[in-house]
C-alpha cells in the first residue's frame, strides 16, 4: 500500500504507522465489509483505494473536503451518525485525531461515542486516533461514560488496544471494540 500514497502522503511517523500497518489490516479482513472514515483532508484522499473492495464511507463536518471523501462521503458529525445509517450498520469506524480537533467538550464525546456504539454492530471495532499532549486533549477519554460501554479491543499487529507512539504530540490508537450483550451471547449458545 506505501505506493499508494506517494503524492498524497503526510510525513509524520504516526501516519504512516496508520498508513502502512493499521489500514492494511483492517482492509485485510473478509469480516470487516463496511468502514466510516471520520476526517477527510488532503493526505486521507487515497484511503479510499486501501478500502476499495469495502463499503466504504466518509464523514466530515466541512462540505469542501467532501472531494477528498468516498463516493459515500456524509457532511457532517460524528455526533448525528444515526441520521445517516441504520443501527449496527458499521464493521469498523475509524476516527483518527478528532479528539481536539472537532470533539472539543466531554458533552460532544459522550453523544459521539454513543453513536458509534448504536451505529457499530456487535464485535464491531472502533479506533480512535488521538494526541496525549494537554493543547490537544480537551478532555480525558476515560472519563466518557459512553465510551466505557466497548470493551478493549487487542489489535493483533500491536498485542495491545492502547498503542502510544513516541511523536512529539504523543499520538495514540485506542482499539475498542463493540460487545455481545449476554443476552445476545445466550441465545447464540442455546440454538
């Protein structure tokens, strides 16, 4: 995939853990059919082509990046997910460097991060991408009640769900994941 992004690439060590190794994983699996991308910019344009054997979704609030978005591209938020989609419509969201940048109060993640959870179906992961320095970490993600519905998601290239880059921002991929209920789980046991 490293050739895919050699017009449209963004230099930082972190994007190009994500670019070279999360990404292609991801786009790897039979299981994982439809992806929301959150964010587009200019350097996120030829994602599309990692995914292009997906469902491939875009979303972001600025109507101009659209043209850097899927042909399923949402103008929009996180935070109204479910006004686009069906419940447990996703395999897979990722939403890298919106903490900070966009989702800027507890109250907005606690709406966001539930919409990924209805709008994730069950074993569903969500990644989030997100920057440990105090100008970029508006609020703690431990403390988002919303969030703490997922449970930790261990990654396999990683061995972990918290991967912490040593970048001078100190980016982090947090890997979630969307539970069974046990109700669900019974069921699926007894027939």
């Amino acid at each position: 995939y490293t050739t895919l992004f050699r017009s449209a690439y963004l230099r930082t060590d972190d994007r190009t853990l994500l670019e070279e190794s999360i990404l292609p994983y991801f786009a790897d699996r039979p299981d994982l059919l439809r992806v929301l991308f959150v964010g587009c910019e200019w350097y996120t344009k030829l994602y599309k082509n990692i995914f292009n054997n997906k469902e491939y979704w875009t979303l972001d609030l600025d109507p101009f990046n659209a043209r850097y978005g899927s042909k399923k591209h949402i103008v929009g938020t996180l935070e109204t997910l479910d006004s686009y989609c069906n419940e447990n419509y996703f395999d897979l969201i990722i939403a890298n460097i919106i903490v900070g940048d966009g989702l800027n109060t507890k109250e907005a993640a606690e709406v966001a991060f539930q919409q990924c959870w209805l709008c994730l179906r069950h074993e569903g992961i969500l990644l989030l991408g997100w920057n440990d320095v105090p100008e970029f970490k508006p609020f703690c993600l431990e403390e988002i009640r919303s969030l703490k519905q997922f449970a930790p998601y261990i990654f396999p290239p990683f061995s972990t769900a918290r991967y912490s880059t040593q970048t001078e921002l100190k980016h982090v991929f947090s890997f979630f994941s969307k539970p069974v209920k046990f109700e669900q789980h019974q069921k699926a046991e007894a027939g």
